[in-house]
C-alpha cells in the first residue's frame, strides 16, 4: 500500500498502543505458567501475533522426538526468545521466518551452543536447534541485543539445577533487561542481578499465572513525541512514567534536543527511537549525532542507511556512518518520496516529517506498520493527517 500524504498540522489526544516488548513477554510468562491468567490490552501486531503462533505450536500434541515448528513471522524477539525457551521446554525446534528475520545474526547463541554441545543448523532461511539446556554458566556480550539475555532468562529457570548467565563486557541495553526482571517477578520467578555483570537463575521454579494488563508502548510514543516537537497539537495519553521500559528516555531526550546547538545522543540503550528522534534533530537548529548505533544495520531494514534515505528524499540532510547517525537541520521539509524499506518504524517517521513539509510526501509500502502499530493511519486520520491511498 502506497500512500500520498497532505501535509497538515495535527491535533487531538492519542494513546499509543501496547508495548511490544511487554507484551512478547507476557505471553511467554503465561504460556509457562499453563495460561490460567488473564492478558488484557494486548496488541494485535504482527510480531505479538508470531509470538502467540509459536507459543501455539510449542504446546500442540507432536509425535515423539518431532520438534515444533516455530515461524517468527519478521519478529527478532518472538526468535531470540524462544529458542532457548524451545530447548527448555521441547528439545529444540524447527524455526523460520519473514524479511531479514533469518538473516539477523544468532551466533552469540551459536558460540554457547558450541560450548553446551547444542546441535544447530542453518540453511535455506531454516535453523534447527536440538538438544537439552542444562545448568550451568552461560556467557554472552553485552554489547549484543539484550534479547539474547532474555531468552535464557526465560529458559532457565525451568532447568532442574541453578544457573548464572555472565555478561562478558558492560551491558549496553539494560533497559531491556530490566523491563525482563520485572516481568520474570510478576510470575513468580527468581532472578538476582548482580550489577547487570551476573545473572544468576534459581532452577526448579515454576511460573505462577498471573492477570496482566501490558502497558502502552514508550517507544511508539516516540512518534507522538515526534511530532510534538514540530509543533503538531497532540496530547499523548496513558504511558506510565516510571514503566521499565527503556524508551521512556525519550520524554528527556525530546528536551535535550529542544535546545539549540550540536549533541551527541547515545543510541545503544534506545535504538528503536532512532528514527522519530532523526526527524526531531531534523527539526532543530544544530547537527545532531546518534552513536553506537552499529546494531540498527540489522533491523527490519538498516535503520541506519534508510533514515538517512527517509531524511534526505525530503529535503532534509543527513549522512550514515558505521556505528552512527549525522542529521543536520533544516527549516522544514520539502516533500517527496519515502521507500518504507518494509520498516514499520521508517513508513511511521516519514509520515510524522510529512506535518513539517512544504509539499506532499508518499510514502511506499505503508501497511509495514502492522508489524507494531496496526492502528496507526487510523489514529493519524483521527488526528487531522490527510492521506490517499495510490
């Protein structure tokens, strides 16, 4: 779906949908704990959709030995997260996906797999993994995704003997680790963080149901926040302040770029807001520069690259490097053509710098914010965006 958008100034309360990243988790919670429990204001994306396919197919009757058949969809979590979950509870599993889901790197996993004598296969956008956790020490960078920490903090506390996962260099998303505890506890699960260096899993627990209300998403506020910062009228409603969600930075960060002059944002910790944070540095007076963003090449699209596209087609100026992001303001955009790379997160910024632009923006590949933010043209409409679908 192709759209065309009139430029047109916002206005109007909007409350952004359930947080992604909560959500992935509280389905998994639940599925662990038997799913008696209740899950309320759950999004209907299609990442939180493949999170609640494999969870189906983990617990359907299999012949024995057979390994489920896990498709993630174009969703990096509900993978990183399950395989070992997938080991825990099944012995493996037989997992493939979407887009560049296959492509995106595992080997932090592969190097313990190695380690753990784990088999793993990947070929043809297919990766088999068979074999059994046990205790034990587990090693992983931190300067990786912290999904890979997540994963094993799920499945281990499932094994029958205690365990400690190691964070070989400082962690860099601790944001997301943290949003993990917090949900492991809401389930009745044991985890002592001894700095964010180690991790150590009581075995033998077992998941206590719980009814959960996931709460709405930081990092799709991020575009709100967005769009207030060029001068847009909306009121963002329904977030909670002190959430263990790692993109509520982005309520300090709209202020620090409020200010003229040249910064330096550090990404490592929030890199999904990359995007809605280039059209506010966009919007600025002053050179804005995102570091230690290596890890946004391997996004839906590289985040990185297709940004700087998604600024530069609009009249803006900006310019990618390995590990960072340079934008330049400008005093508004002139209108043009945006590629949504198949990047939810691209077609949502473009379509926020289409409120601050001269002339109309079209935006290719517009459904790509069903991965996270299904309703989001509904809301834009409702907020007095005016678009047509080409």
């Amino acid at each position: 779906m192709n759209i065309c958008i009139t430029p047109q100034k916002l206005s109007g309360a909007v409350t952004p949908p359930a947080s992604k990243s909560m959500a992935h988790r509280a389905v998994l919670a639940m599925a662990l704990a038997g799913g008696t429990g209740t899950l309320s204001n759950l999004s209907d994306s299609q990442d939180i959709q493949a999170t609640k396919r494999c969870v189906e197919a983990l617990k359907a009757p299999r012949p024995d030995e057979a390994l489920p058949f896990l498709d993630c969809g174009e969703s990096g979590s509900t993978l990183r997260f399950l395989i070992p979950i997938a080991l825990a509870a099944a012995g493996g599993g037989v997992f493939t996906g979407h887009g560049r889901l296959m492509e995106r790197p595992q080997q932090p996993y592969f190097d313990i797999f190695d380690e753990k004598g784990i088999f793993y296969e990947q070929k043809d956008g297919i990766l088999t993994v068979r074999g059994t956790l046990t205790p034990g020490v587990y090693r992983l960078p931190g300067n990786v995704s912290s999904q890979f920490v997540t994963g094993l903090l799920y499945a281990l506390p499932l094994l029958p003997g205690d365990s400690s996962v190691e964070i070989t260099t400082p962690l860099e998303s601790s944001g997301y680790v943290d949003m993990t505890l917090d949900m492991l506890q809401k389930f009745g699960i044991t985890v002592e963080n001894q700095h964010y260096a180690v991790l150590r899993v009581p075995g033998n627990q077992t998941y206590q149901a719980r009814d959960i209300a996931v709460e709405s998403d930081w990092s799709q506020a991020g575009f709100w926040y967005a769009a207030a910062f060029l001068d847009n009228h909306v009121d963002i409603q329904g977030l909670n302040a002190d959430s263990t969600q790692g993109d509520r930075v982005v309520a300090s960060l709209y202020w620090k770029l409020a200010k003229p002059g040249d910064v330096d944002i550090d990404v490592s910790g929030c890199p999904d807001l990359l995007p809605p944070l280039a059209v506010m540095a966009a919007a600025r007076q002053g050179t804005t520069r995102f570091i230690n963003a290596a890890r946004l090449r391997i996004k839906e699209s590289d985040r990185l690259s297709t940004t700087a596209a998604l600024l530069n087609h609009l009249g803006g100026s900006a310019e990618d490097g390995p590990d960072s992001l340079t934008v330049h303001g400008v005093p508004s955009f002139s209108g043009g053509t945006v590629d949504g790379a198949n990047d939810h997160r691209i077609v949502m910024a473009a379509a926020i710098a289409a409120t601050h632009s001269a002339a109309p923006v079209t935006i290719l590949g517009a459904e790509a914010v069903n991965k996270s933010y299904p309703s989001f043209w509904e809301d834009y409409k409702r907020l007095g965006g005016v678009f047509d679908v080409l």
